[in-house]
C-alpha cells in the first residue's frame, strides 16, 4: 500500500498510447497514458472509459461532436460510443478502465497494446 | 455524456467530508469530496478506497504510520483495512469507490453520509 504520484509515474512511460497500470481499486484499473496525435477510431463493448487530464489537453472525438479536456476535467465515455482521442501536443491521462480493456477496443492492430505495469 | 470540472463541481460542495457523486463508471462511482479536521476511524468490510488529491493535503492514518498525499498524488486503501483521514487544512480529493461504500465505513454515527449526486 504505497502511494502513487502521478507526475513521477508519467515520467516512466516512454510509448504514446501504450497505457501502464499504476493501480487496481475493486477490479477496476487505474492507468496512465501519455497521447499525442491521433488515435483511431474505437468502441468497447462491454466497458465504460474514463478519462481524467492531468496535464495538457484532450479532445474526444464521437462522429457527431467533440469534447476538450482540461487538466482536472474528465469524461466517462460510455460501453459501446464510438470515439477517438486526439491531442495536438503531448497530454497525459488517467483513465479508469476494468482489466479487459484493450486500449483500441474492438479494433485489434499494430496499436493495440496489452497495458502492463508500472 | 457531459464533461466533469472538478474545481468548478468543488465549489458547489458546501459540508465537510459528505461526498458528493459526480460520475459512475462500470459501476464505481468517482465522488468529490471537501475535507477538513479530522474524520473518524473506520474501515470498508468489502471495498477498497480510492483517495487522489486534487487540492490540498491529505493524511491518511493508519495504527501503525501514516501516509501524506499532495495533489497528484493516489492511496488505494485496501478493503478491511482501518484508516483515519485527517486534513490540516481544507483538501480537495476525488474518490474511485463503489455505490455501497458509506464515507464512516463500518461506523454509522453522525457523521455518516449517503453520498448525494452533484
């Protein structure tokens, strides 16, 4: 039981959109990514995702708008909403997620990574 | 699907250590929560607890040490596990924590909380 400092942990990711787990609170995993550029297009079936800024700016994009996030701004995007995170510069992120989740969702590509520990 | 502000969702919470609920995610909950003084000891029989400080300083007590969180910094609190949070000063934490979790744990006194939506 020890705790975690965000900004620490960032700094020990190397890999854009490749999520790391920092911790797992009833089944549910926290996980930070760092994201720059565009991500593809994806759904989870079976999962919500959360995504918490804590630093830089994100934007989620469904087919019919998009959303910015702000350091200390969040969204729960729902099981089953398409969408696709793009950031113009570097942000990082805090997501909570169950452990199935696979960062492209339904999409299995040379994107898709198995998210491992911190 | 709205985004959540966190500063902004603070300043509508006006008591001391009654978690508000500001989003649910595969059945966690995310709640605020202000704190201030000391809380009570207790524990969750079946939850674990998520403390992420977003303003302030946090101190998580427990029997035998206790651990100080900064903004940026996480503490999950296993399930069973007796803790005392205690703040100094006004501090401004995110809990990740199921619907069932009641803020005195396994305490029901008056300072037990149903955690209300924002």
């Amino acid at each position: 039981m020890e705790k975690v400092n965000l900004a620490e942990q960032f700094e020990r990711i190397s890999e854009f959109w490749a999520p790391v787990t920092a911790g797992e609170v009833n089944g549910a995993q926290i996980r930070l990514v760092r994201v720059k550029g565009e991500f593809i297009w994806h759904h989870h079936e079976h999962e919500d995702e959360m995504f918490l800024v804590i630093e830089g700016r994100l934007c989620i994009q469904f087919r019919d708008r998009e959303v910015f996030l702000d350091p200390g701004e969040f969204l729960i995007v729902p099981r089953g909403v398409e969408h696709r995170p793009v950031a113009g510069q570097e942000a990082r992120v805090m997501l909570v997620e169950p452990a199935s989740t696979l960062n492209t969702g339904n999409v299995i590509n040379e994107r898709t990574r198995q998210p491992s520990p911190i």
